[in-house]
C-alpha cells in the first residue's frame, strides 16, 4: 500500500515539475497533480483513523452482556380496603420475613443507530416470598391480623428498562448523552392469612370487626403494572482501549389523576476488554421506586428500593 501511494506521489510531484516550465497549455496537468496530493492526504488520514483504536463503550455498533446482579433489597406496601383506608405501611423484610438479599440474573443489549443515537434495553427479576409468625398486629386491606396469625407473601417485582440516547459530546476518549425512555414495572403483591385475623364489612368500624371463620385462608393482594418515564445523562471515559468507566442517572416524578410516584436510578460500571470483541464488567446499580393511587391497578402504597453490585461478560461487535 505503502508502494502504490509513493508512486501515485511520484507521479503528481513529476506532473508539478512538468508544469511549471510548460506554460498555459499543460494548466491541466498541474490541475491533475494537485488532485493527486490531496488524494493521497485524504488516504493517509483515513488509514491513520482506522489504526486508532477506541475502547467498546464508546464505538461499537451492537452489545450484548449478561452477568449476575446481588442487590440488598428494602421495600413496603399499604393496601386499601373498601372499609379501613390508608393503613400504615408494612415493611416487608421486618414485618413479612422477606429476604433482604438476592441473587439474581441480569442482563441487556445496546444497539449504536448512528454515531449519536443510541439505544439500551436492560432486564432483571427479582422474585421474593417469606412466611412468618406476626408479633403485633398489622392491617392488610379490611383484615386486622393479631398477634399470632401466619402470614405467607409473595412479592414478584420484575422491570425492564428501554432507554434512547443521544450524544451532545462524543470522540474516541468520551461521550456524554442525554437520555429519554421508560421503565416497565411489573409488581405483584400477595398475603395468605390464617390464624387469628378480624375481616372489617361495610358498616363496621375497626378494631370491632368480624373475626375471620372461612374455611379457606383469607387473601389480601395488589398489583403494580405500568410503564413509568425517565430523563436522564450518561457519561463514559477511555482511559485505554481496553478500560473505560460509564456513569447513568435516570429519573423522573409523576402527580396525576390520583397517582402519584417517583422514580430514580443510578449505575455505574467500569468496563475492561481483554479482547476487542468480549469485555468484563463490574459495578453498581441503585433503584428506588414510590407510588401511590387507590386506581383499580394499584389500590395503596408502594415503596421498592435496591441497592448492589453486578458483574458481567459483555460481547460487542
């Protein structure tokens, strides 16, 4: 290649010295040689960039990774009932016997559209379920449940997340965007009651309400099924081509026709590649979750945190 540009050069650089002693009618040849030159520039810088390398997190067209996520998990919940309204909350891990830490698998996908767009998907569920002997009395819907009753829960929580972004500062060392998307919640709470629990009807009014008789267990339950919005930044440094760091905040609060929430959300990664194509990475993610409605999807109070690390294999290409 090296070969072919000194003689293309030679060739230009002969066409000058031709021309300058020829006059007006070799014009064209001079023409000719200057295109030649600059041709070559053009080359040689092309080749140059495409020498550089620059670390995956700043240039790759698609990613793909996948890794483990332990987060330590804090949450609460109140229930409506068409009788007792707005009971106080009940934490979960102390009151319900949930398990505060999780392991659980976590993943996602980029794909780069053009060199400042950019899209991300992530996922990760967390599944949880506890039994537990109550200690002091506590209020899940229109049941009073005493001291002493059982209560077995479940709280499924599983959310994706689909986030554009697009680039206000990018080169082979940095990035910065903006970003805009949506969180896909989906949470279900559920309590199976039995023992000594008091079910309140219409009409009558806590603590004397009807002591509970069913021959089946009683249960109380709530759902959380919405897609919630975020806007946010994000920023990625190469120290090398090999190991770079990136940092996300996304947010956003809602008050509307009788809903209202909050979310946040904060990751931060670093990145090394050992190869170009496949890298490991490890980091941190935090989330928090608040929202309350007394709609038909959530009827109460709803409050979900997390806080862990995640470490990952991730493929670009």
């Amino acid at each position: 290649m090296q070969n072919q540009l000194m003689s293309v050069y030679d060739t230009g650089k002969a066409g000058l010295q031709h021309c300058s002693g020829g006059g007006s009618m070799n014009f064209h040849r001079l023409i000719i040689g200057l295109s030649i030159i600059a041709m070559i520039g053009i080359v040689t810088e092309s080749a140059a960039a495409d020498a550089k390398e620059i670390h995956p997190v700043l240039d790759a067209k698609y990613g793909i990774w996948l890794g483990g996520f332990f987060p330590k998990v804090k949450s609460d919940f109140s229930i409506n009932g068409q009788v007792i309204e707005n009971p106080p909350n009940i934490d979960f891990e102390d009151k319900l016997g949930l398990e505060e830490s999780k392991s659980v698998l976590w993943g996602g996908l980029s794909w780069r559209i053009s060199q400042r767009n950019n899209l991300e998907i992530e996922f990760n569920n967390l599944n949880r379920n506890g039994s537990t002997e109550v200690t002091e009395q506590i209020i899940i819907g229109d049941s009073i449940v005493n001291v002493g009753a059982k209560v077995d829960s479940t709280f499924d929580f599983s959310i994706g997340r689909l986030t554009y972004g697009y680039s206000i500062i990018r080169n082979d060392k940095m990035e910065v965007q903006l970003k805009a998307g949506l969180h896909l919640v989906n949470a279900s709470v559920s309590a199976q009651l039995s023992g000594d629990i008091e079910v309140c009807q219409p009409g009558e009014v806590p603590p004397d309400c009807t002591a509970f008789g069913g021959a089946t267990d009683r249960i109380e339950s709530s759902d959380v099924k919405a897609p919630l919005p975020h806007f946010g930044a994000s920023f990625a440094y190469a120290f090398s081509p090999k190991l770079a760091i990136r940092t996300q905040a996304l947010g956003f609060a809602i008050k509307v026709n009788g809903i209202k929430g909050s979310l946040f959300e904060f990751d931060t990664d670093i990145i090394y590649n050992p190869w170009p194509n496949f890298g490991l990475g490890a980091g941190a993610r935090y989330f928090t979750l608040d929202v309350s409605s007394d709609g038909s999807d959530l009827n109460g109070d709803f409050n979900f945190r997390y806080f862990g690390p995640v470490v990952y294999g991730k493929f670009t290409f």
